[in-house]
C-alpha cells in the first residue's frame, strides 16, 4: 500500500499542471500579490508598532526603528505571498514537486558553483571598467546595495534579515523572475525572448534607487547566471533558488564580517 501511494504521488507530481503547453494563468496573481503585501504589510506593521507605542509611552528606536519594522514588514510579507502561492496549488502536489526538483540540484552543484565563480569575475571585471566612466556616471556600490548596508546597523536584526534575504527573497524572485517570465510566459513569447526580459526585468527591479544607469550591469550578470542555470537545468527552479541563495548567502556573510 505504501509503495502504491509513493508511486501515485511521484505520478502526480511528474504530470503536474506546469507540463502543459498552455500558460498556468492562475500563477500570474503571484504578481499583485507580491506588490499589494510587500507595499501594504510594512505600512499596516508602522502603523500598529506607532499606534502601540503611541498609547504606552514606549520609545525605543534601537530595536523598533524604521529599518526594523520595515524588515520584519518584509518578513511577514515574504510569509504571506508563499503562502498565497501554495493556497493557489494546494491540489497541484506542490510539496511533492518541489522535493522532486530538491533531488535534483546535486546533479548541478558544479554548474552552480562555476557559475558563481564566473558573475563575481565578470562582476569585478564590470567594476574595473566603471572607473573610466565620466565621474557623474561613476559610483563605489549600487544604491541597492548601499541601502542593504543600512539594515544590518542594527544587529538584533540579523536573524530576520538572514530568513528573509537568504531564505525567502531567493524563493519569490525566482519564482517570479524565472518561473513566471521564463517558464509561463515563455509559452507565449518564446523561451529566448522570455530569457532576455527575465534579465532586464530582474535588473530593473534593483535599480529603482540607482544614482547611475550603468548600476544596472551587475545585475544583468546575475539575473544571466540565473537564466542561465534555469535553462541548463531543464528549468528547474531548485536549481536558481540554490544559486540565488548561495549569491545572497555569501553576499549576507561578506557584509556581516565588514561592519
């Protein structure tokens, strides 16, 4: 009996809805709700703290500063749009998928390492390059960047911020980014096309801050890593979230140890 159920649940999972040559429209709400809850939730998150510590008097901006409430905004926000996600699937055999695509990813450690290795030489050879820039279109670290920096003053936040940039940030952008421009949209558009605007999209998204055009260019080596391992993979969305969070893993580390 438990063989049976074991062979039926990998079945369902192999035939999921994403094999299908028609766009799984459903999982385009991921959008709005990505936009509605990482907007609205740290706004509702201020105005409950403020409203509390209105009432009794309590002013402590060491723990509960902007940057903190604005991180554990993102936290609960993150929290809600996965679970969105999995409400829209929870007939689909989400879970058992996933964990079919999480066997995978060892067969592509060495992709995924190499390709880590070659963004950060083309990143650093990118950064060289920048110096012979016009000194108004220079700058040291991307506004996105500098704006990261900022959050880990405090360091009683440094949990949240690990679950959020390390765990969940990795998880939602892949899934919007390359699941949904890449694996759905690519349906329609073609997948090369979809590649390419997964690329500008995903860059454009960290740029909304930026002092200089040209910020935008290590983060179009990123996002084609990503694509790259996504497609290598058979567009296996394991495989870019592990390459996602090992970027922002190494990224978290570096700038723990530099503050």
């Amino acid at each position: 009996m438990t063989e049976h159920l074991n062979h039926s649940t990998v079945n369902h999972a192999h035939s999921s809805i994403w094999r299908s040559k028609h766009i799984v429209k459903k999982d385009f709400w991921l959008i709005p709700i990505y936009l509605i809850a990482s907007n609205v939730i740290p706004i509702i998150l201020f105005a409950l703290v403020f409203g509390i510590f209105f009432m009794f008097g309590y002013n402590n901006k060491r723990f509960i500063s902007d940057e903190s409430i604005l991180i554990i905004g993102s936290v609960i926000a993150e929290i809600i749009i996965l679970l969105s996600f999995y409400s829209m699937h929870i007939r689909d055999h989400l879970i058992p998928l996933a964990i079919k695509r999480m066997r995978v990813v060892r067969k592509f450690i060495l992709t995924i390492i190499l390709t880590y290795i070659v963004s950060l030489v083309m990143i650093s050879l990118y950064d060289w390059l920048i110096q012979f820039l016009p000194p108004s279109l220079q700058y040291s670290e991307t506004q996105n960047q500098q704006l990261l920096e900022k959050m880990f003053e405090n360091k009683l936040m440094l949990p949240f911020l690990f679950i959020d940039i390390v765990i969940l940030t990795p998880i939602i952008e892949e899934l919007l980014f390359r699941h949904l421009i890449i694996h759905e949209l690519g349906k329609k558009i073609t997948y090369t096309v979809a590649t390419i605007l997964s690329v500008i999209l995903f860059a454009g998204a960290h740029m909304l801050s930026a002092s200089s055009p040209f910020e935008m260019g290590s983060y179009i080596i990123i996002a084609a890593g990503l694509a790259f391992v996504y497609i290598k993979s058979g567009m296996n969305l394991a495989v870019s979230i592990s390459l996602h969070i090992l970027n922002n893993l190494i990224s978290f580390i570096g700038i723990v140890l530099t503050q």
